[in-house]
C-alpha cells in the first residue's frame, strides 16, 4: 500500500519549486485507515515517513508526512500534507475505525467523514492486493486542488 502513498508524496514534491531535486526515499508506514463512504467514493488515509536529502548535501533527515488516496467514481485523486509536530487535524471517519492515532495536517484538504455516522461497511486493510481489487487499477488523475 505504500506505493500509494508515494504517488501522493511525488506529486507533493513536485508542485513544490523549493523541493524540486531533492532526494528521498520511502522510509515507513506508520498507520493506515481505509474508509467506504459509499461503493463510488472512497477514500485511504496514510501516515509514514520519508528521509529526504537537499541537493549537495550528505545528512538524509527523516519527516512525517500525511497522505490521502481518494477514489471517485474509479479515479484517484492524490493529496499529502508534511506533519507539523503537535498540531493535527480532526478526522471522524478514522476515529470511527479506532485509528485516532493516524494525525492529519491542521491546514489541509482531506476528507474526514461525519461525525454522526457509523461506516456499515469497512475494512481496515493491510493487504495492498485486496484493495487494488476494490479499485481496479484506475487511472489517476490530478490532484483536486488548485
Ligand atoms: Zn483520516
């Protein structure tokens, strides 16, 4: 599943001038929710880490970063955040599923469910294949933010 994630953290890096060039190098998973809103939208929230070098330099620095992989309608949309320490957005949805401790960006635009709603259906996978089955491999599109 953590390629997923790093399709979201390239395209980070990519509309990011200061951060064209830079090294890095997938470093962790941390946490992982997978969320069904309904059987055409759903949505995947990550946590992990990735060391990444400034050009020239020799010190590799590890960050943690949140990423959400968001299907619509068999279309991906990717999104990642850098996480600042201590400071961590609201998400019912991954609550509902008992991973309160997966931190989201207190600045950023993800989807984080309703707080009134109970999923009738989820799963937490830890299995990239099952979800890929889910998804079908769909194209990916561009991010939703402009
Ligand atoms: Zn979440």
């Amino acid at each position: 599943m953590s390629e997923e994630a790093m399709v979201a953290f390239r395209r980070y890096i990519e509309s990011k001038d200061e951060l064209k060039g830079l090294d890095y190098e997938f470093d962790e998973l941390l946490h992982q929710c997978f969320h069904v809103e309904h059987y055409l939208k759903t949505f995947h929230h990550f946590n992990f880490t990735v060391k990444t070098k400034k050009p020239g330099s020799a010190d590799w620095t590890s960050a943690m970063y949140f990423a959400q992989v968001k299907s619509i309608c068999m279309i991906k949309r990717y999104v990642c955040y850098p996480l600042e320490q201590d400071q961590y957005g609201e998400c019912y949805a991954c609550e509902n599923h008992g991973m309160g401790e997966l931190r989201h960006p207190l600045e950023g635009i993800y989807d984080m469910g309703r707080e009134d709603i109970q999923f009738p259906f989820y799963y937490q996978d830890s299995d990239s294949d099952e979800f890929d089955a889910t998804t079908g491999g769909s194209e990916s599109s561009d991010e939703d933010m402009s």
